[in-house]
C-alpha cells in the first residue's frame, strides 16, 4: 500500500496555530514599537515647547511679569519665576561697576496640551536688565 500524498487534516491545524502564535507575537511587537515611537515623538514635541518657553521668557523681565502663560504649537506653557538673591549690581572684567543688574530666578515651567499637563520644568535663569545708560558711565 502507498502512503497518500499532501496534509492530513491534523498537521494542517498544528501549522495553522503555529503561524497564528507567530502572527499574534509579531502584531504585539509591532504594538508596542508603534505606541513607544509616539511617546518619543510626544516627548520631542514637548522639549520643543520647552526650549521655545525658554528663549521667550529670555525676553521676558521677571522682575515685572513673575507669571505668565504662552501659547506655542497647541501647547500652553505657563511660569512661575522666584528671585533666588537680592539684584546685584554687575561689573565689568577690570571689577568696574557695570551697565547691567543681574538677578538670578527659579523658574518653573507647566507644559500642558489641552487639559493634560505632559510635564514640569524646573529651571534657574540668570536675568540682565540695563540699569545704567553708557552715557552715565563715570
């Protein structure tokens, strides 16, 4: 007698759940670098906001605006500045008495897209405000 040719219905099964245990762990995988490449895109996106908080509060007086919220991108970013030190006079490289007070500030940034906060910031920020005209130099 000859053995017949081609699956039985048994081996066809077997293959069959083999493959779906592969295709169930390659979904998965593929899952889980899909929702990790959007928590790094989130995360870029809000170090961006950051660095935009941080070169606009650079033309910001702290002194006279301590609060404050900005809208960049649909993100909302708000701070809250505290004088760290008393205001000194600053000085120039020979130790003369120089144009600028200098004062130094912690800083605490809230980055939120809609009503979600992503993240706090906390940084110090040295501050130079013309306190002298040139003119008035000795």
């Amino acid at each position: 007698m000859r053995a017949a040719a081609g699956f039985t219905l048994l081996e066809a099964v077997v293959a069959l759940t083999i493959l779906g245990f592969v295709l169930l762990g390659a979904f998965t995988w593929v899952g889980n670098d899909l929702s990790a490449l959007g928590k790094v895109r989130d995360l870029a996106l809000e170090e961006s906001a950051v660095q935009q908080a941080v070169a606009e509060l650079e033309q910001v007086d702290l002194s006279a605006q301590p609060t404050g919220m900005l809208d960049w991108r649909g993100f909302r970013i708000g701070w809250r500045a505290e004088l760290l030190a008393p205001v000194r006079q600053g000085r120039t490289a020979t130790g003369a008495p120089g144009l600028y007070d200098i004062a130094l500030y912690a800083v605490e940034l809230d980055v939120a897209s809609g009503a979600r906060v992503l993240g706090r910031q906390q940084l110090r920020m040295v501050q130079h405000v013309l306190a002298h005209r040139p003119e008035d130099a000795p």
